[in-house]
C-alpha cells in the first residue's frame, strides 16, 4: 500500500437518516392488517370445515 491508497481509505460521516413518522399508537401497519386479514380468512375456513363435521 502506498500513501495515496490510505488517503482514499477517509472515513467520512454517515449521511443524516430521516427518523421515520411513528404511526399514532392503535395503528396497524400494513403488513400487521395483511396478517390479520389472512389468519381472519383462515380461521373462518376453519369454521366452515368444522359445520360440515358435525
């Protein structure tokens, strides 16, 4: 390694991260209602098969 390669090796500072909006507490995220709506849709055919057993 000669002296220009560790010049170019400068640790520079991160670039400022926008903090992300923090949703009003009660709020679901997508992905949150997504799983919900699928366990919900699973359960009710669930529901169904049992009806059918009895």
């Amino acid at each position: 390694m000669n002296d220009e390669d560790q010049q170019e090796e400068v640790d520079l500072p991160a670039p400022a991260v926008p903090e992300p909006a923090h949703p009003a507490t009660g709020t679901l995220s997508p992905e949150r209602v997504a799983a919900k709506a699928l366990e919900t849709r699973l359960l009710g055919g669930e529901r169904k098969l049992r009806r059918r057993e009895v």
